[in-house]
C-alpha cells in the first residue's frame, strides 16, 4: 500500500507554476507602477519641449500648449497601459 492520490480536482503545485505565478504578479505590479508614474512624466516632458519651443520661436504661449499636449498623451498612453492590463 502506498502514498493515496492527490485528488483530481486539486492539480499538484510544483516549484515552476509558484514561479511562474510570482512572475505574473510582478509583471502586473510593474505595469500599476507605470501607470502612476506616466502621466506626469509625459506632462513634464510636454511642458520642457513647450518651453524650448518658447526661448527658440520667442512665443509665450507655446509651452502651454506643450503642457496640454503632453497631457493629452499621458492620457492616451495611461489608457493603452490600463486596457492592456485588463486583458491579461
């Protein structure tokens, strides 16, 4: 007589699903922190090309529009980001 069965509707957990699990986790983590971290780096960036675009055409309201359209793409990439998320 030997070791009984495990039953059939608990799969057996080796070390590489625990991993590999972990892994996916990480990967979602790392996809949120991006999230938070997009927008304003996009606004800044947009902001900062605005800004050399007013020193170099000498016109005082191009660095809010870079502001604006460095917001109007952090928001469409946070949107990408947040769709692809909810896929997986």
């Amino acid at each position: 007589m030997g070791m009984p069965d495990p039953p059939d509707d608990q799969p057996p957990q080796d070390a590489s699903s625990s991993k590999d699990g972990a892994l996916k986790s990480l990967v979602g983590v790392q996809s949120l922190i991006q999230l938070g971290l997009l927008l304003p780096a996009c606004v800044v960036i947009g902001w900062a090309i605005g800004l050399a675009l007013d020193h170099w055409l000498n016109l005082h309201w191009m660095n809010i529009v870079g502001l604006i359209a460095g917001a109007i793409a952090g928001f469409i990439q946070t949107v990408r980001v947040a769709m692809s998320h909810n896929k997986d």
